[in-house]
C-alpha cells in the first residue's frame, strides 16, 4: 500500500479540548480561542501543512455527570465554556484557499429548514470546503437546555438522525436542479422557477413542506463526517457517512472497525473506498526521540486528572466520582441502561486500551484525550503514523493536540515533510471543492442514499 | 440640535434585497452575494466612511403570496435564494475593528439555548461588535419549512417573543457573574464553580434549565435593534429595544412615531435617549443635482415592477395579483384578519406615502424599497439628512442601496464630507464595543428590563 495520507487537525470552540489541565502550560495559548486572530493563524499553519481539514468537536451541554455537578468541568475549563464551531469558519476560509472545515453540529437541537441553510451559505461562502459531523448528542445538559428533561435513547436518536437526513437531502439535493438559475441579465431572470421544487416531508420525526432558500453550492451536501462506533450507529455511518472518524488506542480494533465498515458500506450499496477512515493520534515531536520524551513528561506536569474524569464521566454516562479510581475500567459494569454511544466504544476497545484502572484512564487521557501518543523526531512519528495506516486500512488521522498551537507547529514543521519524503502525503492541494479533494468529484456519489432525492420531487 | 448622526447600511444576504431587478443594472454586483470577498469589500467602504453598523436584513421563508406562487419571487431573484446573515460577520469582523454588525434573527425559529450561546460567541469574536434585530417572522412560508400548517398570529408571536427575551437575558446576563472566570494558571483553575448559575425558567412557551455555554462577552447582551410599528410591535420595542428602525416615507409620520417610542420608553421606566431611533432612506448621489438625477432614471430603466409586487404582497400578506394595479392602496381593505406588521405599517402610514395606487407603490418600491430617495450632491443629500434629524428627531439613517457598491461607495466618498464639514458626524470612531459606541456602556443599562436577571438566579 502506498496510498496518501489525509490528515485533519482536531480541535474544539474551547480552551480544554481534550488535554485537560494543558491550557496552563506557559506556550499553550488556547485562553484565546475567543478571538478570530487564534483561528486564523492556525488555518494558516494547517494549509501551510497542506492539511484536508481542520475538524472541529462540539458538545452541546456541559459535563456535570461527574459528582452530578459541573463543578469539575468548570474549574477545569474542561469543554466549557464552548462557543459555536461555525462562526470560526468565515473568518479561516478568508485567510485561506484550501484547507477544508468539518464541523460538528447536533441535529438533535438544529431545525432541519434552518440548518441546511446555514451549511449551504457556508458551503457558497468557503468555495465547497465545509463539511459536517453528524452527531445526535450524548448529554442530558444539553436536552434539558432544549427544554426537555432529558434527552432521547440512543437507538431512538439515531432513528431521527435517519428522518433528518432525509428532510436535508431533499433541501440539498433536490429543491434546485442545477439549471434552476438561469441568471438572464438582459431579461430580468433570475431563476427558473420550474426548476425550483417544494420539499414535501411527512416523516415519522420531521416534517416540512418547503422550498430550499438558497441556490445550489459547490458541494450542494455538505461533506458528511460520522464517528459512531455502535451498531445503530455503524449502521447509520455506512449508509449515510463519506468520512469516518474513530477514537481507538488499539491496532487490532482499529483493523476490525475498518473490515467491518467497508463490509457495511458494500451492504449499503457502496464502495469500500467510499468511506474514508480517520484514526485519532497525539503527536509529541522533538529534534531527537529523547528531547520528545522530555517534552511529553513536561506536558504530564500540567494534566489535571480531574478535568480528564469530568469529560470521561460525561462521554460515558458514568459518574466516575461513585468509583474508586483504582476500580478496572472493565468493572464499569452495564452501562447499557443508560447507553452512550461512547461508553460503548469505551467497552468495546477495553481490550486495546493502554490502561486498566480509571486513574491510570484518566491520567492517560490527559494528553489528547484517549488516543495513541506518538513521540519521537519527525521522522519517527511519520513511521509511525505510515505504519498504523498499513497495519490498520485507515485512510488518514486527526491529529490531537497536547499544547495550542505547538503541537500542529510541530507537525507542519517537521512530520509533513517526512511524510513528503516517503511519498505518503500530498506536496500541493487538489483544485476544487473538498469533496473533489478526497473523492475526486464536487457532488455525493450516485450510490449514496442522497442521490435519490434528486429526482423523486415533484413541485 | 446639532447630534451627531448615526448611519447603517442596510443590506441582506441576498441578491435582490429592496431595489427589484436592479441586479441586472451592469454596475450591480449584487450577484456576488455569496462570496467572501464581496462583503468583506463592502465592511471596508462601510469602515472607511464611518459607518455605525452594518443592518443585515433577513426573511426565512420564500415570498409566495403574490399570484400564491414563489414563481415572481424566483425570476426576480426577490430576497429568494436568501443565504444565512450571521455567517458573513466573522468574515467582516476580520478585515474591520470598529464597524458594527446589526443581524435579523427570526426567534420564532431559533432555539434560545444554541441562539444565545451563537451570539455570544459572535460577540467574543468580534470584541462587542454584534446586534441583534428581533423579529418574529411574518411569512407563512417560513412556518411550514419549520413542519408548522402556517405562523401564529401576529399577537402571540409578541407574547412568544416577550418570553423568548426573558431566556435570553437570563443566559446573558446572569448565568455567568463578571467574577466567574478566575483565569488562575498556577492553581489549575479556570472558573469559578460558584459563580457559575444555571438558568431555570419555566415560561408559557419557552422552558430551559442550563447554564449558559459562554463565558460572558463585551456586551453580554447583542446590542437590540427592533422595528416594530403595530401597538404589540410597540410595547415590545419601548421595554426591550435599544435600536429602532423604522421604514416610513413621511416625516410627519416618523416625527409622531418617533415622540410616541420615546414616551413609551419613559412609561417603561427608560430614559427617552435610552432610544436610538433610525429612519431609512436610499441615497442617489451625483457631482451635480442633474447627474444625480440622470443616475436615478437609469436605475429606473432597471426596475421591475413584478418582483416589488413579490415583495409587497409577501410583507403585506396580501396577493397583489387579484387587484388591479391601479386601485388606490388605501383601497386594499381590512388587513386585520391576517395582519402583519408591515402591513400595518403601510395603512398607518398611507397618507405620507409618495404614491397612491398599487402600480405606483410597486414602481415607488422598485428602488430601494418603500423609501425616501434623497437625490443630489454630497451637499444636497447631507443637507436633506441633516434637515430630517432635525424636522423628526430620529438619531440617524439606516442606508438602502440601489447599486451595489456604488450607491455605499457614492456615500462614503461625497456625502460622509459633507456631514462631517456640517459637524454632524464623527471625524472617528469611539473605541470600543457597539454599545459603547453608541450609548457610552458596554452592557445594558440598568433601566432595562434585561438587567433583572443579573441578581434573581440562584444556583
């Protein structure tokens, strides 16, 4: 295998992403992620590091599992505060031409009308680089904000995630044909208006009787990112998903996850290589594999295990306060009661997992979250990401960080052109939309199950 | 009087906004809309001539009340596609430091959970530059693309709206005390637990118990802008607007409409200057009186009348098309059944209006929208805004345009001087947020019913 690379940067609208304690590190400057100069500069790095796509988390809610209280989370600048990930991303798409932007938002909280306006507006206003992570949310926080007392079951959520994307299919795809703007000047037309066709959806969850408000853009679809690692919610990426993103620490499952996934994808119609896979690392680069070492032991002086537990205890549905940090992660016992997608990958890869106890999970954690840290020269961490896209079938990584913006100045800086060196990664962009980039053509594919709502409306 | 006028440009995020069919003139380049470059270009014009703010109007839905089709609308491109306004400020606020952004938001359709935490987030990311017009919405059309049979009625969207406005403050001004974010490096500590409150409220139509996601921004607040104009309108500005806009042809009208807010305010417990008042008008500029006006016959060349038809029955709610063009529009009977605001507006303000059948008001609205034309020179336009302000007692001018960029361009470069020789406009800006800028305080004054939920939440 020597295909290219593609690599994402990971971050969130917030100061502790998933390096808990980190933003007191004296060269951490994630304090300023309020301001568009923070997300500007490091676009500019990204593109400079010819990255796909600067791929933004978003958690809707605040971590107050842990001790049943948001306390943790709040002193620990553990993903709260947390702004909106969209705003960032006309300001980075003016400072830069290529550099794709995967944003994740809650279909659970975002009207389907409103929403596919927004992308779109961003898929015209970034020349077809945005993307979206489809998530249904996974904190009780965020429903009870919405008004409710708590939010959906999983399986339930990811029935309505099935009913959304269809509402926004047909907005996408089928409410402008792409003759629809005819934009005569001399005769004062503007759009054909037999070629814009109303939305008619009476859905077990939604329903809308409406016109798309915006002309077709570069992607029409936005690119679709997935990250479910359930059955529901393999299930749902394999039909729906362009772009898979997988939090693992272990080779092995990563291997397994991959076969399985590109197994459903032929199930669904698809291609196998109509899904890209991303597996997760943190990468610790120095001029020599010790002066890495030295700067990741640094790094650990400013771990606050307590940030790490809030965010844990919250991604798992498991007040991790009710256990005693040296309790196995494997005793968590049955958390099918109250099933997070992610306590289920969390079980799922226990097996793979670089630690047994939840103190040594949440001291682990600490450093990028629950992904594999790879440390060493340049060259060392290029090795090693080649190899584990080898040993795994992943298509590329999103990369974590330790300390903003070091980590990915690091990369950029001395991983990339190793990369280049071994002819595994890109040397200049592809033209084009993002969707081009990585699938060589602007719009979903004809298998995908967007597809068919290009011609089954009626005005 | 010799104030200092205040000036907005008004605009949407669309091809078609108030000067129907103008975008074929060969000067427009409207059709740009849904490209960066074109509105960062347009911050900076607004940001060299001093402008206040940037009015970005908005309309969810689709105008098909005309002929009961969206068929007008789409020819002429009238405000249909419509591509989202929040998503070009972080593009503008790059390229600008001190022009303010004033943006529609329907909170008929906006949750107010993710709502309040997308305009804080604008508000960190512009330093306090963001405003927010509160509206209701007034098409159908935009109720059925939201899975409803059609909107309330013009009443409740106000009792809804009063509601909404009580959620919101709550998460801007008390979730989060100015002392919760401690910031402390050595210590570990981001915030303050216990300064940190969750939100309850339990109104008629809106419920949420969450702490708002954001730390607090410049403004806390958005900066509130509101045109209102029925009694419910009203009431609603007097207590919560900052901002008015009102959209009126007659001065005599405005003069009225303009004492009876600021009575209003006083009966809210505000000041009467608590109030910054904007009438509109479109600005034809010429180096003489006759080339101004040899420039506004051939805008007229441009105009179509179908597609003000479009517009006017849309914010009317009433089809147009089953009238003959030249029946008086104070023919047009009871608007109460369906009434809308607007249409309100335009009975209450028919006997100022420049026109008198329904051909006229059509061709009348062609150019810039239902508004005075001033015409002339850089002096003789300052002269006609400087002689409004005084004969109204408005505080300034929201902008219509007639070309893009040239009717902002012609402005900035020949009418700008002109209120700046007459010491009736600033020489600079004021530093600061928008709020600042305007009423000399980043927050909302303590007169203003928003401030009452600083001190009644408890955690």
């Amino acid at each position: 295998m020597s295909r290219e690379i593609l690599l994402n940067a990971f971050h969130m609208n917030c100061i502790g992403h998933q390096s808990h304690g980190l933003w007191t590190h004296p060269r951490d400057t994630a304090r300023h992620y309020n301001t568009l100069s923070y997300w500007c500069d490091l676009a500019k790095t990204l593109e400079r590091g010819l990255f796909d796509g600067l791929f933004l988390a978003d958690v809707l809610g605040v971590y107050d599992v842990y001790g049943n209280s948001p306390d943790a989370a709040l002193r620990n600048a553990t993903q709260v505060p947390v702004n909106d990930p969209l705003m960032l991303v006309p300001a980075m798409a003016m400072v830069t031409e290529h550099l794709g932007f995967g944003v994740t938002c809650t279909l659970s909280y975002e009207p389907p009308y409103t929403f596919a306006r927004r992308m779109t507006t961003l898929d015209h206003l970034t020349n077809g680089r945005i993307g979206w992570n489809i998530v249904t949310g996974y904190l009780n926080s965020a429903a009870q904000g919405m008004g409710q007392q708590g939010q959906e079951s999983h399986d339930r959520r990811y029935e309505m995630a099935e009913d959304y994307m269809q509402v926004v299919y047909k907005l996408w795809e089928g409410s402008w044909e792409d003759g629809a703007v005819v934009e005569d000047r001399s005769a004062g037309i503007f759009a054909d208006p037999a070629k814009v066709h109303r939305v008619h959806h009476d859905g077990p969850f939604y329903q809308l009787d409406a016109m798309h408000l915006c002309e077709p853009s570069p992607q029409r679809t936005p690119l679709l990112y997935q990250a479910g690692a359930s059955p529901k919610g393999r299930e749902f990426a394999a039909r729906n998903a362009e772009c898979l993103f997988i939090a693992a620490t272990s080779p092995e499952w990563i291997k397994g996850y991959v076969a399985d996934m590109r197994t459903r994808a032929v199930a669904a119609g698809r291609r196998p290589d109509d899904l890209k896979i991303f597996a997760i690392c943190t990468p610790v680069v120095g001029a020599t594999k010790a002066e890495a070492e030295a700067k990741l032991a640094d790094y650990r002086c400013y771990v606050r295990t307590e940030g790490a537990l809030a965010q844990l205890s919250g991604a798992m549905g498991v007040n991790l306060a009710d256990y005693d940090l040296d309790t196995p992660v494997s005793a968590l016992g049955n958390l099918e009661t109250d099933a997070t997608q992610t306590a289920l990958e969390t079980l799922a890869r226990a097996s793979g997992n670089p630690y047994s106890t939840i103190r040594q999970m949440a001291e682990f954690a600490g450093i990028g979250g629950r992904t594999p840290i790879f440390t060493g020269t340049g060259a060392d961490v290029a090795e090693e990401i080649i190899s584990w896209v080898d040993r795994t079938g992943v298509d590329g990584f999103n990369l974590a960080y330790a300390v903003m913006p070091e980590t990915f100045e690091d990369f950029v800086n001395h991983v990339v052109p190793e990369l280049q060196t071994r002819g595994r990664y890109k040397t200049a962009y592809t033209p084009g939309p993002l969707r081009t980039k990585l699938f060589g053509r602007a719009r979903l594919a004809d298998n995908h199950p967007a597809a068919a709502a290009r011609t089954s409306l009626k005005i």
